[in-house]
C-alpha cells in the first residue's frame, strides 16, 4: 500500500512553521510526524502540500492509495484501522477525517464512501502553540516506540542519575558531569548528540542526533532540540527544529523554533503576562490574534529567523520565515516574514540580503542553499508582502 500525507485544514493555522514545509515535516516529541507514521507504518511517505513546495516534497501516486491526514500523530490503534482500509472507505474522528483509500486518479466523492468512527484516543495538531503542550506525551510515545526491545548505550559514571531506566543514550551520544532526572519523563539522547558539563536536565527531553547542549545548560520538560541543533542558558517546554542555535544565556519558555534560526546572546522571551490572564496568539487563518487558552505561551519563530544580543520578546510573539528582530525595546507581538527590524520600526528584509546569510550559515553546518530553498523562500517572501504595512 502507498501511503501519502496530506496537509489538511490545520496548515494554515500552523504557520510559519509550514510556510516552508508540510505539516507531516513538523517536529514534534522526539521524531517528525512523518517519521513517526513511517515507523508505524514500516514504509516510506510521500505528500500532498501547496504547489510551491512539491519540488522538495513531491508526491508519488499508485494504484492503490491511503491518504491520511497529516494532523493526526500515529499511534498503534489508529495505524490498524488505516491499515484495513479499503476501497471507498474513509476514517473519521467527528467531522474531521483522518484517512480514506483512493485509487489512482480517482474522483473522491465522501458521500458514496462507507465512513467509519474511529473511537480512540489520538493526538492532533492544529495550532501552532499544541506543538509544544502536547510535546511531553509526544516526547513518552515516541520514546516508548524508538526505545522498545533496546539497552540504551553505556552512560558515564560522572553523571548523577535520578530514575535512569527512563534515560536512553544512542550509539555516540556523549553526557559527562551532568545530572539528569527522569523522574517526570523520558530522557533521549540521539545518536552523536553531546551534554556538556554542567548541565541540568529534566525529562520529558529529546535531543536530536547530532545535537549539542553545551555547557551548563538548564533544561526543564517538555523539551525537545532538533538535529544539529545547538542550546545552552534556561529552556522550558519549548521544541526546537533542527540547525537552529540558541546558544548563550538566556530565557526561551514555551516556544517553537524553526530551522536555522540563531537566538542572540542574552535574549529572552515572556512566557507569562504579568496580569496572569490567558495569552492570544497571531492566527495567520483568520488575520486576528486569537485565544490560544494557555497561560503560558512564548515565542512562535519560523525558518532563518534571528535575534541581536539582549532582545527581549513579549508573551505571545509570533515571528514569520526570515525575520532579523534587533534591540532596544520590545517589537510587536506580530512580526511578518521578511521584516528586519524592531521596536523602533521595521523595514523589508530582501530576499537577496536574507539568501546571503542563509548561505552562510547552512554552509558552515555542510548544507548547501539550493534553488528549490530560494524557490520556497521567495514564494514565502510574496505570500507575506500584505503583513508588511509599515
């Protein structure tokens, strides 16, 4: 069977995270979603996105098709029904559908589907801001399916260690002189990841391979650090995509952090209005700030963003794709793609200038900026032009 991944409803008020990748490309626990419907699935996905983005994420079509909804995170009760489906049989969770069966080239017609109720519980992302709520029981599920039937890796005797059956180490993953408390959740450590001395960890934490916490790092649960990706200073519930740096001192609460992004020296974000009262988030579907329901929110920041040294960022701030934010002051709690500036004003940072530093940085990580980034990058730079009103 050929399973393919599809955006669904949810992907616009998942931006900026999928201005520059499918909702199945979105991180979240310990793996992506579409890493994780391939390890349930024991196959390889392919997608259905906008049209901008195909040549990076094309879609393969067979015969015969299983399209799921992207939204959705796996687990072993909603694989097996997906996995039974048949022809003109489609899965429903409410009026959200989950997955259905669709022949090549076929005209989909719900109406002359058999619509089947899927009764179990199951995880969904539908804002930005589930990404980092439901991370600690994405973080325990994909913990328990990575780790099942295996003996972690040997971990130092430098380390003290609270509830160390609940921590796994990857071949090459390093920790020395660290303590780690797993008391509240699973502790991962990824293939060729590093703790460096000093560092404090509380589970539920991921660290991606190849990833580094560097020097007296203070981490707190639900946290997960994405491939390569570098952090130090106080984190808490916060996910933070691959290449992305965050690697001095200072504050991130309640965020996500796309890829490549690098959070200056000294910059910290408020996760808590002073007032107590419930944060409201940019929603780029309906053009408003909306309630997101939690009394901590931080920081929503998409792809190549960044931040001087000693940038302060308000609750509830949303950052779009290639976004330069600098002192004094604190900029808006809604800074579009392609802005370089802050609490003074902001002015258009052009494609041309942002392509350059991301040049630069990728190619210090061993990435090249190809044509289809730029391709991506410039589609989002003119999508985003109606934000930039200043």
């Amino acid at each position: 069977m050929n399973y393919i991944l599809f955006d669904g409803p949810a992907r616009e008020s998942l931006l900026p995270f999928t201005f520059t990748r499918p909702v199945a490309d979105i991180r979240i626990g310990i793996l992506t979603i579409r890493e994780k419907w391939e390890k349930h699935l024991n196959t390889t996905t392919t997608t259905i996105t906008e049209e901008y983005l195909t040549e990076k994420f094309p879609m393969v079509e067979m015969a015969a098709n299983v399209m799921i909804n992207a939204s959705y995170l796996p687990n072993e009760a909603l694989v097996g029904c997906i996995t039974s489906l048949t022809k003109n049989q489609a899965l429903f969770k409410g009026e959200d559908i989950i997955a259905f069966y669709a022949e090549e080239d076929q005209e989909i017609d719900f109406l002359n589907y058999q619509q089947i109720e899927f009764e179990g519980d199951v995880i969904q992302i539908e804002h930005t801001w589930d990404i980092f709520s439901k991370n600690d029981i994405a973080i325990q599920e994909d913990f328990d399916l990575i780790t099942k039937g295996r003996k972690s890796a040997a971990i130092s005797p430098t380390n003290n260690l609270i509830n160390p059956e609940n921590i796994f180490l990857e071949e090459g993953a390093k920790v020395e002189y660290s303590i780690l408390n797993a008391e509240d959740g699973p502790i991962y450590l990824g293939k060729d990841s590093e703790v460096w001395e000093g560092s404090l960890i509380r589970g539920a934490f991921a660290l991606c391979n190849n990833a580094v916490v560097k020097m007296g790092g203070k981490i707190y649960g639900a946290t997960t650090v994405g491939p390569y990706a570098k952090v130090c200073g106080e984190i808490s519930n916060s996910v933070i995509f691959g290449y992305t740096s965050k690697g001095h001192e200072g504050y991130l609460g309640n965020a996500v952090l796309g890829e490549w992004c690098n959070i200056g020296a000294d910059s910290n974000n408020s996760n808590l209005k002073n007032n107590y009262a419930k944060v409201r988030l940019w929603n780029y579907a309906t053009e408003k700030f909306e309630q997101t329901g939690l009394q901590f929110c931080g920081l929503m920041m998409g792809d190549h963003s960044k931040t001087a040294i000693n940038t302060m960022l308000n609750t509830g701030t949303v950052i779009g794709v290639n976004c330069n934010i600098y002192v004094p002051g604190f900029p808006r709690n809604f800074v579009p793609s392609f802005s370089w500036g802050g609490a003074s004003g902001f002015s258009t940072y052009k494609p041309e200038k942002a392509f350059e530093a991301a040049k630069v940085m990728m190619a210090r990580r061993g990435v090249a900026f190809d044509e289809k980034e730029a391709s991506i990058l410039n589609h989002v730079f003119e999508l985003s032009k109606k934000w930039r009103n200043y």
